[in-house]
C-alpha cells in the first residue's frame, strides 16, 4: 500500500541541456518528418526562433536528466521493478530550445492504493516535474503516472 504521507515530498533538482541533435534524432525515431524539428531555417521560416521542441520530448528528461527517479522512488517504498506506464501529460508554460538548460525538480503529487476482488492491489502514484529555463523562468510542467502491481500473499 502506497505511504500518502509521501505526497508532497520533492526530490532534489536535476538539470538537462536541451540538444538540438538529440530532438533531430527524436523527430526521426518517433517518424515526425515535420521539418521545424530537423531544420532551424524551417523552423524560423514558420516563426520559431529555432527548433521547437517536439511535443513529446519531456520523456526524455525523466530518462537522460532524472537517473536518480528509480531510486527517488524507490525511497518512498514503491517497488520499482513492478512500475507500469500509466500516462504522461505535458504542460508548456513557455517555448523551450536547443542549447536550453533547465533544471526539473520532481514531486510527488498524488498516490493511492486500490484493491482487487483477487486480494492484489495496485498503488497509481502521480510524480509531477516542473522545470524552469536558465533565466529561472518557468517552461514546463510534466506528469507522470505509474501504476505499481502488487501480488495478492
């Protein structure tokens, strides 16, 4: 059963430098051939300063930014090795760029445990990180929500 006393708590900052070759690379796996994310002429020929990030990026930060989000939550006693992706939200505050350095701090904003008619039970926790720019100004909010399944004993 997820601890609720845990909601609330905050991990400490991470930073990440937004790369313009890893949001090309992005846009190419992901079968994006928009061209304002592989071209900055493109992108300022429709009005963007420079490669707009692609919508779905944010994932990346949690991956590449965050290495220490296993540990975070497994420090809230979650078990990690049974987290499902539940969703992901995006929250744009402001336009985010290559060479951009942001700095995320995690929360966990919500958490509940549910009960199966089984005896198993399930804890669906909500972590939300909000980054700020290298100006302080704050560009996105990101949520996640994991699903952890507990066997019933």
């Amino acid at each position: 059963m997820f601890d609720t006393s845990k909601v609330g708590q905050s991990f400490p900052p991470f930073s990440i430098e937004v790369e313009r070759c890893k949001l090309r690379e992005l846009a190419l796996a992901i079968g994006d051939d928009n061209p304002i994310y592989i071209s900055r002429e493109a992108a300022q020929a429709a009005g963007y300063r420079d490669i707009p990030l692609p919508p779905t990026a944010p994932t990346l930060f949690n991956f590449w930014g965050n290495t220490h989000l296993n540990e975070q939550l497994r420090s809230t006693g979650l078990e990690i090795e049974r987290i499902l992706h539940g969703e992901e939200e995006y929250e744009y505050l402001a336009p985010i760029y290559p060479g951009d350095i942001l700095t995320g701090i995690s929360t966990i904003a919500s958490g509940k445990s549910r009960q199966g008619k089984d005896g198993s039970s399930m804890d669906i926790v909500t972590v939300e990180t909000r980054y700020t720019n290298q100006e302080q100004q704050q560009v996105l909010i990101a949520r996640t929500m994991v699903v952890v399944r507990i066997q019933a004993s």
